[in-house]
C-alpha cells in the first residue's frame, strides 16, 4: 500500500492496482471524460458505479455520509482524529485483508479523505464485481428464480455468512443489500465500515443474523420471513 499527500487530501492506494492516482479519482464529474457514470437504482448519491472504457475492471465509488439523527447534525462531516483512525482507513485495510485471506469481498482500491478544520471527509473506491446483484432484489415472488433455484440461493448465502462469522468478521450492517449475488449464484459481501475481526462468538454472530431477518422483512414488506426459506439458509450457515 502507498500514501499520497497533498494540500489537504490524503490516499491510502494498493500501488500494483493503481500505479498513480490523486484526488480527482474520487469526484465523478472528473470521471466523464472517460468512463460512464451512474447510480446504483435507489441510489441516494453516496455511491457510484464507473464503468471504465478500457480493459480494467469496473469500479464502485462510495462517499461516506451519515445516517439517522446524526445526518441533520452534519451529513458527511467526521471529527479527525488521525487517519489511522479514520473510517475510510479502517475500511480499506480490513477489506484488503478478507481479500487476501481469500473470502468473497470486492477488492479494495483506494480509501480518500479531506481533512475540513477539525473534520474530514471520506471516500472508498473498490472493483465493481461484474454481473452482480443484491440478495434484496431475490426477496420477493416475482422474479426469476424456480424455487430450486431460490432454495439453492438461500443456502449459498448461509454457507457464505458462516466462512466470514469463522473467520471472525463481525459485520455490523449485514442486510439483504449489503449481499451480492451473481448469475451463477456465486455469494459476496460488501460494505465493512465499522465492521471488526473479533474473535467467533455465538453473541455477536446472532446479532449479525437477527440484523439480516430485519432487513428481509423490511426489504420484502412482508410481515413474515419465509420460513422455509430461512430455514434453509440456517442449515447451510450450520453446515
């Protein structure tokens, strides 16, 4: 990993993936002159995808911002502590070592902050895993899915759950967004801020599973979980 400073602007960048950057790579306006630009659908403007018109792969910009009461507070705005502690810091080098210890998450590119007076801001660039979808979009009855297949899913994604909860990854918003899947039913998980590798614990694991009923329940405006279906995901993550 190499450190680029300059002014005002810091970047923590893995040096074989990107042998030069500066701190336009974290502002989309910058990246219409030569990639396409989009949102993710529902997006709220934290993130972006940018599909670069060369061989490299695709990659996924996300600002930091606030959610719940903190946000009217200060939407984007941390109080600096130094970038050890900073949590586009602590992101970027907790998915860089799930990456290199071989579990299923983006590979992480760069982590970007600004410093404001006593705050800063913060970005985290990673590669966009190509043909990928998130489990949320699987929740409902009207998609594509047989029921083999959607059996088959859910159990990929208790299998996946279990290899990050032995690995000691405590995933403090594991939702049905935050779980992609792609066309071969091939399981990631994503966004690890203020995530921690901890040792397993029955306690924290739960609590991690608990967040994910929530989320479906949410996310499928159904009033139940699917039994089944669960049950299925439990077998696997128990397996």
């Amino acid at each position: 990993m190499q450190l680029y400073s300059k002014n005002k602007h810091h970047i923590l960048y893995d040096a074989e993936q990107v042998p030069q950057i500066t701190e336009q790579w974290f502002v989309p306006d910058w990246w219409q002159k030569e990639a396409q630009v989009s949102e993710p659908s529902g997006g709220r403007g934290q993130a972006f995808f940018i599909h670069r018109h060369n061989p490299q792969s695709d990659l996924v910009l996300r600002h930091y911002r606030r959610g719940g009461l903190a946000a009217k507070i200060s939407a984007d705005y941390y109080l600096f502590s130094g970038l050890e502690k900073s949590r586009a810091w602590q992101e970027f080098k907790l998915t860089q070592q799930l990456f290199e210890s071989g579990l299923p998450v983006p590979r992480p590119i760069a982590a970007h902050i600004q410093r404001v007076g006593l705050f800063y801001q913060a970005d985290l660039l990673t590669e966009r895993l190509p043909d990928t979808q998130p489990f949320a979009r699987y929740l409902n009855d009207h998609n594509e899915l047989d029921d083999q297949q959607r059996q088959h899913l859910w159990q990929q994604v208790g299998k996946t759950i279990a290899l990050f909860h032995r690995a000691g990854l405590n995933h403090s918003d594991l939702n049905a967004n935050n779980i992609l899947v792609n066309t071969l039913q091939q399981v990631w998980l994503i966004d690890f801020d203020r995530c921690q590798l901890q040792p397993p614990s029955p306690q924290w694991q739960r609590k991690n599973l608990a967040r994910l009923q929530r989320s479906i329940l949410k996310l499928s405006q159904k009033s139940e979980l699917p039994t089944a279906l669960w049950a299925k995901l439990e077998a696997a993550y128990q397996s």
